[in-house]
C-alpha cells in the first residue's frame, strides 16, 4: 500500500476517511495488515504529506492511533495528550491539519480504563497533573449514576468508562465552540468530527458523531 498523494487526499471525503478508520480498526481487530512497505513510505512522504484524518486521543502507550487504525506513514496526524482533552495548542494543531494540510476528518478517541479519567475521578492532585485533570472535572461531574461518592470513584471501571465517553463528547463540543474555523468547514462539509471509544480488552472501537 503506497502513501496518499495530494492526489488521493483530494478525492477523499469525510464519509470515506471515516470508512478507512473502520475498516483499519477492522484489520487491527482480526491481527490482520494492509501490505506495506514503510521504508517506501518514507521516501513517498520525503517532499511532503497528505493525510486524510487527524486524531486526538490519549498518550496512553496502548492506543496509538497509527496502530489501532492500521495507518502508515503520512495517512494521519496523531495529536496526543493524556485524557484527550482540548486546550488552545491543541485547536491551533487540528486546524493546520484540516485547514492547511487537507485532513477530512477529525477523531476525538477516549478509550476504557483510561488512567487520566481515573485521576479525575479520585480527584487526584500532582504538579501540573492537577490543571490537566481539572478539564476532565466536568465529564465526571456530568455522570449522574451512581450517586454514592463511594462508587464515584478509579475502582468502579464502568463509572470511569462512563465518564471517559462523556469527555470525549465534551471535547468534540470544544472543537465546536472554540474554533469557528473548524465548526465552518464541517457545516461546509469539508472536514466531518467524530469521537469514538477504543476498548483497551478487544481492540474495537466504537464511533459516533455526536
């Protein structure tokens, strides 16, 4: 499988940049991958690139982007910060990647048992730790069930799950409602925003759009 052109990256659409991330996943899932040579990569993508989607997910060292998706090099920009949250950097970083550098898709990927989630959870503290947390705070206040505090918490797994989901639905409203310029070419339908769930037991990851 040789690198996307310009060429390629042009006729793509935001239906089909998702349809290549499933079908990736799909792949990843069966311990199946695409034939590629990536030393031949590199020199296809030595004068440029031209990826087709552009990922916001954790730095956690099982859910990298390029694997779970089964991409090569120069197909997507991965951007990576614990709990997948959005700050300014981060906007600026997607809207080289869609504006710019022709990317259709975003994808904002949480995933299960995610250890940010679980620090916001426990409401844990440590250096800069603590501001990063703090903007996962109002995805933990948003989940309702259980009231308990004492299942409010790192050990109740399918709270945290919960709670991660609901971040990345956050995230995607951040995209929204922090960059016009973003929000303008998906109402254009030049760009398309996703989020999704990576389940960190199979493999899979579930999409939706809202």
């Amino acid at each position: 499988m040789k690198a996307h052109t310009k060429e390629t990256q042009l006729t793509m659409t935001p239906e089909k940049a998702l349809a290549f991330l499933k079908e990736g996943n799909l792949r990843f899932q069966n311990n199946l991958k695409a034939n590629r040579n990536l030393l031949q990569q590199v020199d296809e993508t030595s004068e440029g690139q031209f990826p087709f989607a552009t990922i916001l997910s954790c730095i956690d060292s099982r859910v990298s982007a390029e694997l779970v998706f089964d991409q090569g090099l120069g197909d997507i920009f991965s951007v990576r910060i614990a709990g997948n949250i959005v700050n300014e950097d981060i906007l600026g970083s997607i809207e080289f990647a869609c504006k710019l550098a022709g990317s259709k898709i975003v994808l904002v990927l949480g995933h299960t048992s995610c250890g940010a989630v679980k620090g916001a959870c426990d409401k844990a503290e440590m250096g800069n730790l603590t501001t990063l947390l703090s903007k996962i705070k109002p995805a933990v206040e948003g989940v309702k069930e259980p009231q308990d505090e004492s299942l409010r918490t790192s050990k109740n797994l399918e709270f945290v799950d919960d709670v991660a989901e609901l971040n990345v639905h956050h995230a995607i409203d951040q995209i929204r409602k922090q960059s016009s310029l973003l929000e303008t070419m998906e109402k254009e339908n030049q760009i398309q925003i996703y989020g999704g769930m990576y389940n960190v037991t199979n493999g899979e990851v579930v999409f939706f759009n809202k």
